[in-house]
C-alpha cells in the first residue's frame, strides 16, 4: 500500500474516532496550492481544522513532533484559504486539533496550536 493509501485509511479511522468525541466531520483532505488539511470538522461552535499523524511506533518520535512550527504555519495559511473558499466570516470561532495514532493508539490534542 502506498503512502497516500496508508494516510486515508488513518484519517477514516482518525474521523470516526472524532464522530464518537461528538465532532462533525465536514470534508476531508481540503486542498489548495498552500497545501493540505486532513480533516475539517465542527465541534459546537467551533470549525475544527485536522491534522492526523500516524506511525507504527515511538522510534522516530511521537506523531504530535510531526507537527512543528512549518507545518503549523502551513495548515494555518489552509484554514485561510479554506474560509475565503466557503466564504465564512472571518470572528468564526476556529481551532486546529492534531489526532496522533501510534499503532492501534489514538490520542488527541485539542487546541493544539
């Protein structure tokens, strides 16, 4: 199975892990030429922008390390154009969530950056 495969199986998983927090799932993998988000939800109030990481182990770091100021920088710029694109207002209450799997593992930061 290729990476790509191997992503979107962990973001199903990832998104139905989040319908069970109570989330809305809204689209997945939200692209643009800045880039990608893995999943945008609604959770109350707030539109939820994604980030899912996934690796078989610790050995290389913990998924959450996956998600360093670059890549944070990036989905940020995302969830900008992603707004302008569905034309929300710009006071929407909005969050960036990161799901990280590690084996069968799944944990989520809420809020995360």
């Amino acid at each position: 199975m290729n990476k790509r495969k191997v992503g979107a199986a962990f973001e199903q998983t990832a998104a139905a892990y989040l319908e069970k927090q109570g989330y809305r799932i809204l689209e997945s993998n939200f692209r643009c030429r800045l880039g990608e988000i893995d999943l945008v939800a609604k959770d109350g109030e707030y539109l939820v922008f994604v980030e899912v990481k996934y690796r078989a182990n610790e050995s290389m770091g913990t998924p959450f390390a996956a998600v360093n100021g670059k890549k944070q920088a990036t989905i940020r710029r995302v969830a900008q154009v992603y707004l302008m694109a569905h034309h929300l207002p710009e006071d929407l209450p909005c969050r960036f969530d990161v799901v990280g799997i590690t084996g069968t593992e799944i944990s989520l930061i809420r809020d995360a950056f």
